[in-house]
C-alpha cells in the first residue's frame, strides 16, 4: 500500500504507527517538520533540518532506522497542459466515435 501526502504529520497515528518506509521530500513549513518528528525518531540520522533544502526530485528513505539519499531520475514523459482550443480541434478532426 502506498499512501501519498502532501501533509504526512496529518495521517492518523495508528496509520503512522504502521508505515515502516518513509519517501520524504522538500518539507519548508516548520510546523510540518515539527509533525513528522515523532514519524521519524527511529531515524538514527536526523534529516529534519536538511528537508527545506532539498531540490526537486531529492529525497530521504527512511527505512528501519536507516536514512538514504536518493535522486530520482526526470521523467521521460512531458506532463504539460493542452489548451481547450486545441483539445476541441484534435475533437473535430478526429471524427466520430462509433
């Protein structure tokens, strides 16, 4: 199961208490950090002062009371947005759907 936040020191405790992996990225807001501590005490590394300095797509494991630091590689798919024109043109050119 994977459970995904932008606000982990929101989940529930007994969620908390169970969840034995940690991804953690970019955290700037000092209450949050402050939320995720009792999540990550088991850490034998403490990395809540580096989380406001991490760059996009960095981030800590934490597993077991071990800490890594990973990168993850860019996408090599484009996420972007399509104007509504160009949506409704592709539409119409594309004919109908039977």
């Amino acid at each position: 199961m994977l459970l995904a936040s932008q606000s982990p020191g929101d989940f529930d405790y007994k969620c908390r208490d169970n969840i034995r992996h940690w991804l953690v990225g970019k955290v700037q807001q000092n209450t949050a950090i402050t939320k995720m501590r009792p999540m990550l005490h088991e850490a034998k590394t403490d990395i809540a002062a580096k989380l406001p300095g991490l760059g996009a797509g960095q981030f800590y494991l934490v597993r077991d009371g071990q800490v890594e630091s990973l990168q993850a590689r860019r996408s090599l798919i484009t996420a972007e947005q399509i104007p509504d024109d160009l949506i409704l043109g592709l539409a119409e050119a594309g004919g109908s759907f039977s």
